[in-house]
C-alpha cells in the first residue's frame, strides 16, 4: 500500500517532477499539496489521521517551512516529516530537527538518502497482515 502523503512544496517544476519519482521510487501516494503555511495547516487538518508523511520545503509562497514542521510536532507516532531543501545548512539542519523533523535533506545531493528513508517508511511493519 503507497504512503498517504502530504506535498508542501511552492515549486510547480519540482512538485510535478517529485509527485512521479516519489510513486516509482518510493511508492508514495501525494494525498494534498500546499503551496503556502496556510494551505498546510488546511491540508494537515483535513488528512489528519490519515496522512503517514510529510514532505516539507523551508520556503514558501506564504509563511515557512519551519512553522509547518513545529504545527506537526504532537503528531502519531507512525506519522513521519521530513524536510527537502536547496538550504540545508548544519544551522538550518539542527533546527528543523529541534523543530521535529524526522530528517532534513538536500534537493541538489541528498535525493538518494531521501529516497531510501521514503521507502523505509512505507516498509510493510514485520509480520503486518499474517494472521
């Protein structure tokens, strides 16, 4: 079963270039896109138990990254966020995870290693469905 997810990126190019390369790689299924803070905490309050990961950028049309990743701190414990952007710096990194990100990544080097985590994440859990 693809991750429920929820797409907060401002980039048309980039959303309609991850959207597919998330779904062949990573078998991620983008439930809601937010462009704006706004629009996230819109998205987030609609899919709220259902949405299994957040893909996050730190800049926006309106607001910050950084805001969508402190609303989602109380969040389920199988719920997981994880930031990707062009401005990972180690201060930026420490941040968004004191913020509560899972991970932070890098668009231009880090898209493996986020992939990977991607696919970690929607691992069926060890002994899922046997009965």
């Amino acid at each position: 079963m693809a991750l429920k997810t929820i797409l907060v990126e401002d980039s048309e190019t980039i959303r309609n270039n991850l959207i597919p390369t998330l779904a062949e790689m990573a078998n991620v299924h983008v439930i809601a896109v937010a462009e704006s803070e706004s629009k996230a905490a819109t998205a987030f309050d609609q899919h709220k138990q259902v949405w299994e990961l957040a893909i996050v950028d730190l800049f926006l049309k309106e607001g910050s990254g950084l805001g969508v990743v402190r609303a989602q701190r109380s969040r389920l414990a199988s719920q997981h966020v994880l930031v990707l952007t062009n401005y990972s710096t180690p201060e930026v990194r420490r941040r968004c995870l004191e913020l509560g990100a899972d991970g932070v990544f890098d668009k231009s080097t880090e898209l493996e290693a986020f992939f990977d985590l991607c696919k970690i994440y929607g691992a069926p859990e060890p002994g899922a469905g046997e009965r």
